[in-house]
C-alpha cells in the first residue's frame, strides 16, 4: 500500500466533523446504559433474565426501520444494533450474576 504524504484539507475537516459526532454518539451511549442500570435493577427486583428476544428483536427492527426512514442504507442499523443489543445484554447478565450473553 503506498504511503499517504499529504491529506487534503477537506479531508482534515470531514474527519473532525466524524470525531465531533463520534463524542456524540459516546455521550447517547453513556445516556442509554444508564437507563440499563435502572432496567438491571428492575429485571433484578423482579427475577427476569438479560434477554427477552421479543424485545430485542423489536429494538432492532424498530432501530433499522428510522434508520432508513432518514436515509442511512438498508442494514446498517440493524448490523449496529445488533452489537449494541448483545453488549447490552452481556452487561446485563454480568450485573445479574449471570453468564448467558
């Protein structure tokens, strides 16, 4: 591969814009395993498990049908929440005493 020795200033730009968001995106994470902590609790309280695949399966297909409402092609949500699903989950589990992910 040959080496890059110059990146054109637009480049630079569209690459802080992409940073900027990402520090959003991080922000919305951290906002949304909050809300986890408290579900961890609830699910704890009352002796349910880290996956109920009714509801995961509605996240993700309610996460990929506004994702191509707005624009973004078709599967990118669904592959990303998916991910972001699983990782929850195995949050879950670990916070539950449990080893399911």
């Amino acid at each position: 591969m040959a080496e890059i020795t110059h990146i054109p200033p637009e480049l630079l730009e569209a690459r802080r814009a992409i940073d900027a968001i990402d520090e959003e995106l991080i922000a919305l994470l951290v906002k949304r395993f909050a809300v986890v902590e408290e579900v961890v609790r609830i699910k704890r309280a009352t002796g349910l498990p880290a996956r109920l695949q009714n509801r995961v399966d509605e996240v993700i297909e309610r996460a990929e049908r506004l994702a191509v409402e707005k624009g973004l092609p078709e599967g990118i949500a669904a592959a990303l929440w998916r991910e972001l699903v699983h990782q929850t989950i195995v949050h879950e589990d670990d916070n539950l005493g449990n080893d399911q992910g």
